[in-house]
C-alpha cells in the first residue's frame, strides 16, 4: 500500500455534518480537504433528491440496513436504515427540521457539554445553508389538516405555525422541512453544502464510494485514514493536520472500535490490538422509539403532500417536564409494517398515528461481533428496559390520546373503523405489549461516542469534540449526542457540523 495524497484535513463520511465542515474548511482556498464517503453522488438522481420518494430508500442499495439485537420487550425486527450516498441521512430521511429546543441544549452542558447550553448554540441555527421553511399550503393534504384542527380540539393544545419561531411545550401544526416546494427537492445537507461548490473549490476533494475501514496512528496522534476504493484497491489517505470522524452514530464508533479504540476487554476478546482504551465508544446508544395505531378510512384520501408525514403534534403530559414528552407523526398512509407480523392486515386505504417518546430513558450499547470491518455491528438499544417503565408507559398514554384525536371532528369524518390494535384492546397491559411489539424507530440513533467533561471515564469526546487521550482526531455527528434531544435531531447535527468548523477554524 501506498501513500499517494495527503490533505490537510480528512473527514470521514460526507453526510449531514460531514458536509457542513468540508464547505466551512474549503472557504479558504489555502486548506485542502478530502471527504471519504461510502456511497455514490446524489447528483442528478431524483431517486434521491425528490423528498417525497424518501421511503423508496430504505432498505435499497442506498441503505447500509443495520439489523437490531433481540429485543425481548420490544421488536426484534428493526432494522435501521444508515443512508449510503452523498448527504448521509439528509439525503434518506424526511428531513423534518427542528432546532433543538434550548431544554436540550442546556442539558447537554448539564451533562458536561461545557459551552453547548442554549444561548452559545443558538446563532448556529441562523449560520445554516438549507431552506428551512414551512409545509407549502399545496402540499397541505385535506385530511392531515382535519388532523391539525382535530387535535387541537380534542386536546386544548396551542396550533403552530412555524415550530422553529420560539420554544414550545406542546402544540400541532405542520412541520418545517428543509426542502425546495416548488419542485419537491431535498435541501439536504449535501445539496445545501456541497452541490454550489463541489465543481468550484480544487482544494475539496470528495471520494466516492469509498469505504473508510481503519484509523492510521502514529502514537496517540491520528495521521491518516485507510480506505478501500469500489474497485477493492486499498490506500492511506493522509492528513497533515487532523481526521475529522462524521460517520454516524453508528459507523463512527464501528470505525473506532476496528482501529483498537474502546473498551480494552471487547477489542481483545476480538484480537484487535488495543490503541486506546476507551470504554464509552458504543455506549449509551439513543432512540426515538415510536409506535402506531391505524385507521382505515372511508374511502381514498388526496393524494397531496411534501413527503406523507406533514404534520404532528407534540404533548407534555407532566407539567414538570422542561419540554414535551410525547410527540406524533401523522402519516397520510396506513402504516403497517409491523402490525402485519402480529396478523393484522393493510387496508386499501387509511391513515396512522406514532406515539413517540421525545426522551426516552431506555439506554444501549453497539458493539462488534468480530474483528473483521466487513461484519456489521450489534445494535442492542435495550427498548423498553428502563427501570419505571417510563417508556412503555409512555406509548400506552400515546394510544389512547391518539384515540381521544381520531375521535374528534373533524378527522372522525374521514376515519371508517380502527385497524391496529383495534377498539377491542383497551387494558393497561394488552396496549402495552401490543405497542412495545411493533415499536419502530424515526432513524434517530446517537449517543455512542457521546460528549462530557475531562473527568468523565465514559465520555468520548470533550467539549472540544477531540476524542480523550488522543490528539488530530474529532468527531462531529449525532453519536456525540450525551442526550437525545426531545425533537428530531438532523437540524441539531447540522449546528454540531457548524460548531465543529468554528473550532477548526473554518467558521467562514
């Protein structure tokens, strides 16, 4: 193998935050910048870039699939999508966008976060490239507005047009996605961040389909990158100043553990030889856990929307809580992929609410199964396993307010019978089990290389995002979340790919 190229900096993965950091770094023509990404451009592909064909993605090509451990209080059969194209999840996903609620931000700095509170992240928000902007009123499907109104009724809860204006404890409303209306097109981190500049900056080198396998040390000190390329060569890729590491919650600590860095007993039960001995790499995996009830409905619903899950509602049950703590999305389709393992049946034609768990208290782990790269890693996020059950709890009290919703005008109109779990099912314990059985996840894995303070063993990272112990080497993306934020979090890993420029040097 040899070494051919060298960059100043090297960031792994040319996804959400990967992106934001290689257009920030690229501004000064005098650094050079090399992104190592998986997959192939999304340039030109309305496969990818039209939003509305988003769930067409998973599970394709696109699609690194992870499967999920045994889940023996919830569904054994998730599997997570990890987007394989230029953009990351931004190039897979709804891109829902919400900026974390200051809550959140100021219990990250709670949990050690030092200069992550509210006021500090905030003019991050307004630094962002995408088009952020409200559900356009030609893309308002009839029946989610009914929904909008419906919850609104049923609840008492305030109706928000723009969820991105000011804070919030509850309130429904249509969403704002970062997209372009007039053609239903993606504003993705990659179209946002690199599509103005990729022809235009010679020192923004972007290397395609190429997978990111090991991390070269030389002491404590990262250097370098090996990569193996579409065709199966094999090469170092070198950085003169450092390794940024923005491969998700999931392949950043995969990347990690391959290289000898996490907890010393599992790398050597694995024979990889042991560079750092970190024992949070893989820990405290975070979820966005969500279940769903069904309704057949009277009838075909128009067909209009941005992406089929416009709106939602958000809910704080315990008026201690500092924000939300349940949130809906309600989708314009029957959503039954895992009711049907249990025996229930797709209707031709209806609609679904997901009760969500905003801050789920459940915790898990990522891990290897093998020290070959190529074995995909064992996500056990533990669903359902906290101690009070807060989160089961939380989908029963989700279903019967999804219920109190659907039977209120003016959605009770449009609504013909309920399919899943159906007006039989009405206990404590039969909801429970039921919801925790076809629990789903939003795609909202974070945590595993999570932030805090200097003294915190099973911190990762510092506030600085330079990994403990070592020197040249970051991580900026959602696994180093220590919390997960109680909305959805893409707008959040934006600002950490802002935040991590600003730090390089490169906040331009």
């Amino acid at each position: 193998m040899t070494d051919t190229t060298a960059y100043d900096y090297v960031i792994v993965g040319g996804g959400t935050a990967g992106s934001v950091i290689a257009h920030r770094l690229t501004a000064d023509p005098g650094v050079t910048v090399a992104v190592i990404e998986g997959g192939p451009s999304d340039v030109d592909r309305p496969d990818v870039l039209t939003l509305r064909r988003w769930m067409g993605l998973l599970g394709g090509d696109l699609d690194y699939d992870y499967p999920t451990t045994e889940q023996p209080r919830g569904n054994s059969h998730i599997r997570h999508s990890r987007a394989r194209v230029l953009g990351g999840c931004s190039s897979h996903n709804t891109l829902i966008s919400f900026k974390p609620l200051p809550s959140d931000w100021d219990e990250w700095e709670e949990a050690g976060a030092e200069g992550w509170n509210a006021a500090a992240m905030d003019p991050y928000y307004d630094k962002l490239l995408n088009n952020i902007v409200p559900v356009d009123e030609k893309d308002r499907n009839a029946i989610a507005r009914d929904f909008v109104d419906a919850a609104e009724s049923a609840l008492g809860v305030p109706r928000v047009e723009g969820f991105n204006k000011k804070p919030f404890h509850e309130g429904v409303g249509f969403f704002d996605l970062a997209y372009h209306p007039e053609d239903n097109k993606r504003s993705s981190a990659s179209v946002a961040y690199l599509h103005p500049v990729m022809d235009e900056r010679p020192n923004l080198h972007l290397m395609l389909e190429t997978w990111a396998y090991r991390l070269e040390f030389d002491g404590t000190r990262a250097t370098g990158v090996h990569v193996r390329t579409k065709d199966g060569a094999e090469r170092l890729v070198s950085a003169r100043r450092e390794v940024l590491v923005c491969a998700g919650a999931v392949d950043t600590p995969r990347l990690l553990l391959h290289s000898g860095i996490g907890p010393r007993a599992d790398l050597e039960k694995l024979g990889i030889p042991v560079v750092h001995d970190l024992p949070g790499v893989g820990e405290n995996l975070l979820d966005h856990p969500e279940s769903v009830i069904v309704w057949e409905t009277n009838g075909p619903i128009p067909d209009n929307s941005a992406m089929d899950s416009d709106a939602g509602l958000f809910v704080r049950r315990d008026p201690g809580s500092r924000g939300p703590d349940l949130m809906f999305h309600f989708y314009q389709i029957p959503f039954t992929d895992n009711p049907e393992r249990l025996g229930y049946e797709r209707p031709a034609y209806g609609v679904s609410m997901t009760p969500n768990i905003p801050k789920p208290r459940s915790r898990g782990r990522l891990y290897l199964t093998s020290a070959d790269p190529e074995v995909k890693p064992a996500l056990d996020f533990r669903y359902f396993t906290d101690e009070d059950d807060y989160d089961g709890r939380t989908l029963v009290d989700g279903i019967r307010i999804a219920r109190e919703i659907a039977g209120t005008e003016p959605l009770a109109g449009w609504l013909k019978r309920e399919v899943c779990p159906g007006p039989e099912v009405t206990g404590d314990e039969e909801l429970s089990e039921y919801a925790r059985k076809v629990a789903h996840t939003v795609y909202h894995p974070a945590g595993t290389c999570r932030m805090g303070a200097a003294d915190d063993e099973r911190a990762v990272v510092g506030p600085d995002l330079r990994i403990r112990g070592l020197d040249g080497i970051r991580i900026a993306d959602a696994s180093v979340f220590p919390t997960m934020p109680a909305v959805n979090p893409m707008i959040g890993v934006l600002m950490v790919g802002e935040k991590a420029a600003e730090l390089l040097g490169g906040g331009a």
